[in-house]
C-alpha cells in the first residue's frame, strides 16, 4: 500500500528575491513527492522562509515562526523548518529560543531540504547554515505563488556592493550570476504556463554576468528574453546607478517587450550622506544619470528609495533630499527609516539620529511625493496604454490591472471601469482620472 504524501507548508517573508527563493523549494519538493497546501493546519512539515534585513523585519519573522510552532500542538505539524536570511544571521539565537525549530538552513543550503526530509542529509543536527553551499541552477520545477500571469525571475544571488547601512553581502555572499541559458529556459518554461510579464529581480541586477566575465550580460540577456514566444512585458528591478549605461538605457528603449520602468536605488541625494552610506554615485553623476534616462527613454517611469535618518544626517541634508525629490519628481518613490543593523558598517557609527527624527522626515518625504504622484497621475488623463488585467479588488466590485509604468505589489493600479476582459489579458485603456497613486480607465473599445 503506497504511503500518503505528506504536506508542505510554508511562509515566505520579505523580497520578491526570497519569494523566488520559496517558490524553488516548494518545486523541488513537490517533484520529490511532497503534497504542497496552502492551510498550515494541514501542513505536516511547516517551512518559514525568513527575512533578516531590518529588525521590523526579524520581529516579523520570529512572530511567525513562534505562530508556526504552535501548529505541532494545534494543528498536524510533525517538523518545522525555517530558512533564510534570518537563519544566517542569527541560528544559535533562533535555535535557543525555539527549541521546536527541528531544522535550520541559512540562504545557501535550500536543495538540501528534500535529503534532509527524507533522511538522506545530516538529519541528526539542527543547524545546517554553515553546510557547503548549494544553488538552485535549475528552476524548472518551481511553482508559481504570484498570479498566474506574473512571475519574478532572479538572475543573480548575492551582492559585492559595500553599502554602510546593508547587511545582505554578509548573509548572501558576492554576487554569482546565473548561466544566460538556465534563465532562458526558466523563462521558457513559464511563458509555457501562461506567464505573459516577467520581473528581473537580483540584489544588483544592472551587475549581471560582469562575474562570469560578461559586460553586456543583461542586454544579451534582454535580447535573448525578448525573443520567447509568450513574453509580452520584461520589468527591471533593483539596478544600481554606477552601472547602468547608456547602452542599457538604449537597449530599453530599443526592446519592445521592456517596460520603459526603470527601478534604481539612490538612498540619499546629498555626497556627504552618499560617501557617508559608501556609495559608489555621487549627486552630480545621478542628476545626470536622470537626463540620461529620460532622453534616451522619453515617457520613462523612474523609480527609487531614499533612508531618512541615516548616521550624520543632518536639517540640511534632508532638506537637500526633500528639495531634490521635489526637483526630479520620480514617478514611484519608497521611503525608508534607517535602521540599526548590528553587521553592518554604520552601526558602529557614532553620529546617530535620532529614530523619531528619522521618522518624521520618511513622513515629510512621503507626503511631499504623494504631491508629486498626484500632480504626474492627472497629466497622464488623456493618454491610452496597454492594461494587464489583473482581476476585481478585494471589494469584489472593481477591475484592477496595472499599466507599463506600475511595477507589481509595490506601485499603484488601474481601475478599470465597463472592463469585461479576464485576468491575465493585455487591452488597450484610455485614462480618465486620477486617486493619488492610482488611475482610472477605460477599455478603448467599451466605451
């Protein structure tokens, strides 16, 4: 009599990177005979993916594995593992204080899970984080959690930037590209399934293949992608500004299937606070960077993040961020309290602001763009895009999609008024009003 599968549950915290990085495990246990279920009281091993960055993040992830632990009481959970950045950073914390963690596996050991399940790894220990690395090189078995029409694809782990206020090199490693071809054949493979937008995700994404020695690595890769069959909008996240050329730029321009989007962390505008934060850029090379960008890509969504509050961040300097957002009016900006990273560098700074002062200009920040984003919004009724469906809202009531310039989870959407189209469709929509950061419209041919 064959035995019944048993159940995965898991948890995913974070990025879209570690979603990627859950979303390969979950297919490669699935394929090594483990039923997937979205219900953890269903779940017979319970995985908690964790994220490390910040510590609003930490308490998030400890909340949720001590949550998950409750299930070897309340529900059917026989193993709990928990993986991660977390993990890495913290195992002999983690491991003390919850004994129920029966496995413990940092960012660079998830194809061990599957032996370890199955008795075939170091079952006997706890902590697995300093095993030999181990890489996913092949996503073909991956499963999909994001809706069936959108997928983020990594193409790179790791980072070699040396920024002061970032723990991610010490817990990831450098960076280590992907081969060109098991990415194309990932993204193959999920046109197949019905994926029409894929998101380049990496923790530098503009450093593609420079390790392997390639330095047009992601425009070959973009040209290569633009050519399956299936793809009809590639996005570029995360690329560092030091690195992105005017041949990118160009490439971006030139490539039809590329969202004219262009996602760049600046973190602060003033070369004090730069060099302070050990940043490559300088404020003169972003300004141009800026004109560059929106000369070579007319119509292009810029996006970026800033950190308030960072060591030796002085009235003037924020008031020089404030008056440069206010300048270069981005059309997508994410804001960012500093927070103390105990592994990073500007923890043992000795210039600290005050947290409440840096919280208080994220919220000046942030209301100074919502002004920007409104005033953008309204300029832009009128004009006519391609809308990607992406179904009624959680009211149950209103279409939603989202445009070229609106990235997934983290931009504004469209609502869509008299739309009969099905998730996952690509129409043609005029704008015809503006909600702060998001926009209405109209099906062209529903009018």
């Amino acid at each position: 009599m064959n035995k019944k599968p048993k159940k995965i549950g898991m948890v995913s915290l974070g990025c879209p990177k570690n979603l990627v990085d859950s979303e390969a495990l979950l297919g490669d246990l699935g394929v090594s005979g483990y039923e997937i279920t979205p219900d953890e009281k269903e779940a017979d091993i319970i995985i908690v993916n964790t994220c490390g960055f910040l510590q609003s993040a930490v308490k998030e992830s400890v909340d949720t594995i001590l949550e998950m632990a409750g299930y070897k009481t309340k529900g059917r959970c026989q193993q709990l593992i928990v993986t991660g950045c977390l993990a890495e950073r913290h195992p002999e914390e983690l491991l003390k204080e919850i004994p129920e963690i029966d496995h413990l596996l940092g960012t660079k050991q998830y194809p061990l899970l599957k032996h370890l399940l199955n008795g075939s790894g170091p079952s006997q220990q706890r902590n697995h984080v300093h095993e030999p690395a181990q890489y996913f090189e092949d996503y073909g078995a991956r499963a999909v959690t994001t809706p069936f029409y959108s997928a983020y694809v990594k193409i790179a782990e790791g980072c070699s930037n040396k920024c002061a206020f970032c723990i991610i090199p010490k817990l990831r490693g450098p960076i280590q590209s992907r081969s060109a071809d098991s990415i194309l054949a990932e993204v193959r493979q999920l046109a197949a399934r019905g994926v029409r937008e894929i998101n380049l995700v990496s923790q530098d994404t503009t450093l593609y293949g420079y390790d392997l020695g390639m330095k047009r690595g992601l425009i070959e890769l973009l040209e290569a992608m633009a050519e399956i069959e299936g793809v009809d909008w590639m996005r570029l996240f995360y690329n560092y500004p030091t690195v992105l050329t005017t041949e990118l730029m160009d490439a971006v321009q030139r490539i039809d299937k590329i969202c004219k989007y262009i996602d760049v962390p600046l973190q602060h505008s003033h070369d004090f606070m730069l060099k302070h934060m050990k940043r490559q850029e300088t404020e003169r090379g972003v300004r141009e960077m800026v004109d560059q960008l929106r000369a070579r890509i007319p119509g292009v969504a810029l996006r970026t993040t800033f950190i308030t509050g960072f060591p030796g961040e002085t009235d003037a300097h924020f008031q020089h961020l404030l008056d440069f957002v206010n300048e270069v009016e981005f059309d997508h900006v994410g804001v960012f309290a500093y927070s103390d990273e105990p592994g990073t560098t500007a923890f043992d700074y000795d210039d600290k602001v005050d947290p409440a002062v840096g919280e208080a200009r994220r919220d000046r920040l942030m209301a100074a763009q919502r002004d920007i984003v409104l005033r953008n919004n309204k300029a832009r009724i009128g004009q006519t895009h391609p809308a990607l469906v992406e179904g009624l809202g959680d009211d149950g009531l209103l279409m939603l999609g989202r445009l070229p310039f609106q990235g997934p989870d983290i931009d504004g959407q469209v609502i869509l008024e008299q739309c009969e189209a099905a998730p996952g469709d690509l129409v043609a929509v005029r704008i015809t009003g503006a909600l702060d950061y998001d926009l209405v419209a109209t099906p062209e041919n529903q009018e």
